[in-house]
C-alpha cells in the first residue's frame, strides 16, 4: 500500500536539499548533472540517504524530483554565453584533464542522462545542442589560448 505523499513534507525536503547540498553548487548545469545522479537508473526513483533519515524515502524522492525539474527549466533557459562558463566552472569543480573532459563529453554525453524524466523531447535536442555548442566554445578558447601562450592556464573564463 502506497501512502500519500504530504505536499508541505516535499517542499520542506526540498528546502533542506536546496539549503544544505545544492547551495554549494552555483551553476544549474551542476546542480542538474548532481541530481540526476541521485536517479536509480532501474526504477527512474531518486534516493538522497540524508534526505530519506529526516523524511521519508517517498518525500525524499519527490523533493529530488522537483529539485531536478527546477534545475534543468534553469538550465534551458541559459544563454549560450552562460553555458560556456558553467561548463568552465564544472570542469574545474571535477578537478578532471580538461581535455580528457571534454573528450568523454562529446563522446558519452552525460548530459543527456542527466535530464530528468518525462522532458518535452524537443527541449531536451534544445539543450543539448546548446551544450554540444558551449562546449565548441570552450573548447576553441582553449585552443586559442594555448596557441597564444603555451603555459596557458586551462582556466579561461572567470567564474561568476
């Protein structure tokens, strides 16, 4: 038997997840691809082990969800511009090789599990090739950079 869920229990875990994890994460970019791991690729459910000890796992669940929705709206609505920083910024935040990165993200497109479930699928093609470009840009400020100096920093654009 499945228990109703109580609105008002959902939008207090959300508040938790938003105050206590998500805060430390500027970027909608990063907070979508965090919370998307957060999904049993199985079921399609969330779990936060945190969350589920001061609620429950059904609110848990449904909190995460509504994070995830929110995070990703953030993101589509980005500009190309913003994309590129917060990818700059997200590359830094994995301490991964820049170009081993970038390699995996055109290849694997991480992105695009990431997205939360039953996405319009036409803003989901929206949002990726608007990823696929930022990191085009990213990509050729680096290279541009490089050629100019070849002790250049792969941290190119500031991080806001």
């Amino acid at each position: 038997m499945k228990l109703s869920i109580n609105l008002t229990d959902v939008e207090l875990a959300a508040d938790d997840l938003r105050r206590r994890t998500l805060s430390h994460m500027a970027a909608p970019l990063e907070r979508m691809i965090y919370l998307g791991s957060t999904r049993d690729y199985n079921t399609g459910l969330y779990y936060h082990d945190g969350l589920a000890s001061r609620f429950s796992d059904e609110v848990a669940c449904e909190a995460l969800a509504n994070c995830h929705r929110e995070a990703y709206r953030q993101l589509l609505g980005s500009s190309i511009e913003d994309l590129v920083l917060q990818i700059d910024s997200y590359i830094r935040s994995t301490h991964a090789a820049p170009r081993d990165f970038i390699a995996a993200w055109k290849s694997l497109q991480p992105y695009r599990v990431a997205v939360p479930s039953s996405t319009d699928p036409l803003a989901v093609e929206f949002l990726c090739g608007n990823v696929r470009i930022a990191l085009a840009i990213w990509e050729a400020h680096r290279d541009d950079r490089s050629r100019q100096r070849p002790d250049a920093s792969p941290q190119l654009l500031p991080v806001r």
